[in-house]
C-alpha cells in the first residue's frame, strides 16, 4: 500500500513539474506586447514600451529582472516600426534589444521585443 501511494504521489510531483516547466518556457517564449495608441501622436508613449518589457523580463517567482528599461523612441503605429531599448541590470549589466510593431489594429498596436542581447 505504501508503495503503490508513494508512486502515485511521484507520478504526481513529475506531471505538476512538466506542467509549470512547458507553461514558464512558453511564457519566456512569448515576448508579444498590447498597448493603446496615443491618439494625438499616433504612437505608444516610449516609457509604455519600457514598463511592459521590464514587466515581461522580470520573472514572476523569482525577481531577477531589470533595475530598468530605457527606450530610445516612442514606437510608432506602423506595422515594422523600430525603437531601441535598454535593460539595466542591478551589476551594472546592460543589455541592447530592439522592438518592433507586428500589428495595428483599432487604436492597439502589438509589438514584440527580441532577446536582450549580450
């Protein structure tokens, strides 16, 4: 009895961990951002685009992330449109990447961000 309850309990364990492992290396995976279109400027405001980058690069269990974000641009609403950006890490790190809008659609645009780069 005792062993069939132990073995249950490891088949268990391995299922809730290859459950969090696929969910946490899609979430690192999916680098997709949504933000609302300034109307009168026609772009998302480059602090927006720096706030949900630091947001995405921050784990949510493990805080690690950047001391900040800096972008260079605001991001303009045309599809392809570019801004670079910085993380800041806390040992005086920083890491380069670019992001890029890959959709318009009513008053939104969807942009993602490549891996900080080394």
């Amino acid at each position: 009895m005792r062993t069939l309850r132990a073995v249950g309990l490891t088949l268990v364990g391995t299922a809730l961990l290859a459950g969090s492992l696929t969910a946490g290396s899609q979430w690192l995976r999916d680098r997709n951002a949504t933000s609302a279109v300034h109307r009168t400027t026609d772009t998302v405001p480059r602090r927006e685009v720096a706030r949900s980058i630091s947001d995405h690069l921050s784990l949510p269990v493990i805080p690690r992330g950047p001391r900040s974000v800096d972008c260079t641009h605001d991001l303009r609403a045309v599809k392809g449109a570019r801004t670079r950006c910085t993380a800041h890490y806390l040992r005086g790190t920083d890491r380069d990447m670019t992001v890029r809008v890959v959709r318009v659609r009513d008053g939104e645009i969807t942009y993602v961000h490549d891996a900080p780069h080394r």
